[in-house]
C-alpha cells in the first residue's frame, strides 16, 4: 500500500487440494510465473501459474513421468530461463534428483531431463534449488564424501550446473561440506558471484 503496509491481493488454491498435500511448502516466481509445490501429494505435484491483466491464473500441473509416495517431487523450486528445475529428494530411496521442464511457445510445460544420476543413497539430491543467470546449485545434504564416507557426522555436498547448448544442464562442480558441517546443502542461495550454503 502507499504507507507501506501489505494487503491480501488473492488466495491460490488448486481444485484438487487436500488436507496435508504440502501444498505451498515451497515457491518460485520469475515474471509473470508462480510455481507452487505440493511435495505430500503422492509422489508430489507442481502447480504453475501464469498472471495476465494481473490475475494469476492455474496454467499447468507437473507430475514425475513415474514416481511414488515420499519422492517428494516440488520440495525445491527455481526457475531458470525458459526452465523450471523441480527437486525431489525422496526420489531412488532418498538418493533423490532433480527434473527440469521447458516451457513451450505454446505455454504449455515439457519435461526436458533429470539431474542427479550418480546421487548416494540417502544423499537427498535437490533438497535445494537454486538459480542466478546461467549457474544452478542443488543440494544434497544427507551425501557422503568424494569417497563415500561420513565422517563424524560431516555430510552433505552442493552440485554446480550450466545450461548447455542443447537446452539441457551439465554438471560445473562440487562443493563438500567443511570438516565441522553436517547437512550442509540443506539452502542454497545463489547472488552474483556468491553462494551461500546453509
């Protein structure tokens, strides 16, 4: 408001909403587009929605080609150029991976791949999410070492990827956690030339 308060514009809620879905636990917007996760519904659901004469409006709903209970598809979110990267860290029996969607000039929502082959079981690849220009970071902070060890409890890795000509994403780096870390990859934070790592 022009004193600087915050009024309720609108309410989102799907058709299909249910008690203890999940529903909002997570959320990305870039422009004119809102994607909301609903990671406890089945295998998990992501709700995107487009804003024209600045009402929001449900434009798709992504869905795992296959996938169960507990995968927990949509409990990251990030929007990158033309893309959407959906975490699901319960995917595998927890190794986890992260999907990405294409939108096309139609608006309609494509899947495009999957990160996070390799992930170690229990790694919980795509816990976390996040996007800055032409870098993603995804964390994963159940993981083991390089080697495939946890020692005293250290645990948890960030993977580094840049979009690559052919739309998809290939992988940039990895970051282990520090000797005194445990969960590190648990938020993921992307700013310029910094990343912050919780």
């Amino acid at each position: 408001t022009a004193a600087g308060g915050w009024d309720q514009a609108t309410v989102l809620r799907p058709a299909d909403a249910e008690i203890a879905d999940g529903y909002g636990k997570s959320l990305a917007v870039r422009g004119d587009l809102l994607a909301v996760g609903a990671e406890d519904k089945g295998a998990g659901v992501v709700y995107v929605y487009a804003r024209q004469a600045g009402t929001w409006r449900e434009a798709a709903r992504l869905t795992p080609a296959t996938g169960s209970p507990g995968d927990r598809f949509g409990a990251a979110l990030a929007f990158a150029d033309g893309a959407l990267l959906v975490g699901s860290p319960g995917q595998g029996g927890n190794r986890g991976a992260v999907h990405f969607f294409r939108r096309a000039a139609n608006g309609s929502w494509q899947a495009a791949g999957l990160l996070g082959g390799g992930a170690s079981p229990g790694a919980f690849f795509g816990a976390s999410l996040a996007v800055d220009g032409t870098r993603a970071a995804v964390g994963a902070p159940g993981a083991a070492d390089v080697g495939g060890r946890v020692t005293d409890g250290v645990t948890g890795t960030v993977a580094l990827y840049q979009p690559a000509a052919d739309g998809t994403w290939r992988a940039a780096g990895q970051l282990q956690a520090p000797a005194d870390a445990s969960g590190f990859g648990f938020a993921v934070l992307l700013d310029g030339p910094s990343l912050f790592v919780s």
